[in-house]
C-alpha cells in the first residue's frame, strides 16, 4: 500500500516521539532534522508488512477495493466489474489476516473466478460421507429466502448431530466445494459472500454426487 511505504521510509532513522503511524498530512507537520538519528538504518521486511497489514484493516472498503483492482490489472488478471457488489462488502473479512494485496486476491479467488480450480489433495477428502453431507446442505438451503448466519447456523448444526460429526466434518466439505480448497475464509463469510444461486450452482458439482 502507498501510504504503508511512505510511513515506512518516513520511519526509517527518523521518529517523533513514540508515535508510529503517521497520515500524510501528519508526516509533513512533523518531519524535521532533529528527529533524525546517527545509527544507520536498514531495510525491515517484516516491519514493512506489519505496516502495510495496519493499513489494509483501517482503510476502507471502498478505497481497498480500488487498491485491489489496480493491483490484478498490474499483477494478476483483471476483475471483472460484475464482481464487485460481491468483493467489496467481503473486503470486511478478506482482510482479517491479510498482510498484502495479494493475500486478499489470494482470499478472493473464489469469488473473483466463476470456474472452482480445486486442490487434487484437499478433493481426497470429499469421501461418501462428505457427499452426502455436500447434498443434504444443498437441499435445506433451497428453502431459504436469504443466506444469513442466523439461518444457516441451525441447518449445519442438524447436519453435525445427524452425522455424528463436529464443525470441521460439516464445514470443511463445503469449504472444498465452494472454494477448491480447505483452507479459506469461514465457511459462512464463503457461504453469504458467494449467494444461494451461486452456492446451489458449485454444490450441484457432479464431483459430490
């Protein structure tokens, strides 16, 4: 993010008092030669991520959705503009435990591509019971009007007690199914973020049947 490496170089052998962050107009304000040290500096990777991992989660959405767009079209493919009434609002937990653009792209992909490029190793868990699992969600949110936590929490709890399984049996499935991958965002931040049409759509995946 700009901002983090301006706040970053800003940082590097100079300081003010024991404030870190500094906004723009903040850094012009208060930059002057006494604050600058004698000890040579030196470049701090992990510092300039932890940096730019503050600016990602303060920023908002609107301007983090701008950022992430720039970056594809320079770095990655580019996002196509029917997408966005999907990213944006999923910024909210995208970011959580991103450190750069590309780890929120990295989040992102299953909402970003249409096509599931699934991981071959995390297929190997969708088993009979996975299946049938995949399936039985798939027919109990047919009859839901809108995809929320508060309705979806019941309907995976029944499957966890009828399947004599806990949360990672009913949600791990459908994390595979959903995204190719086990690993990800939570399941309903998945499931909410994607909406009934397209989750019904990846879930009918002849794959789990």
């Amino acid at each position: 993010m700009p901002d983090a490496l301006r706040n970053y170089l800003l940082r590097l052998g100079w300081s003010y008092k024991d404030k870190e962050i500094f906004t723009l107009k903040e850094s012009i304000e208060y930059f002057n030669l006494e604050g600058i040290g004698k000890s040579p500096s030196k470049l701090d990777m992990s510092r300039i991520l932890s940096i730019n991992e503050h600016y990602i989660k303060t920023i908002d959405e609107n301007e983090l959705y701008t950022h992430l767009v720039k970056y594809c079209e320079l770095y990655k493919e580019k996002i196509k503009s029917d997408k966005e009434e999907k990213i944006k609002p999923s910024l909210i937990f995208l970011k959580n435990k991103a450190k750069t653009l590309k780890d929120i792209y990295n989040n992102a992909k299953y909402i970003i591509f249409d096509e599931v490029n699934f991981d071959k190793d995390d297929l190997k868990l969708i088993d009979n019971k996975a299946k049938k699992i995949i399936s039985e969600f798939n027919s109990n949110i047919k009859n839901l009007k809108a995809l929320k936590k508060e309705t979806l929490e019941p309907i995976v709890n029944d499957l966890i007690k009828n399947h004599e399984t806990n949360f990672k049996g009913v949600g791990q499935p459908l994390r595979v199914a959903l995204t190719g991958s086990k690993f990800g965002p939570g399941i309903y931040d998945i499931i909410i973020s994607l909406g009934k049409e397209e989750v019904e759509k990846r879930l009918l995946n002849k794959m789990f049947h």
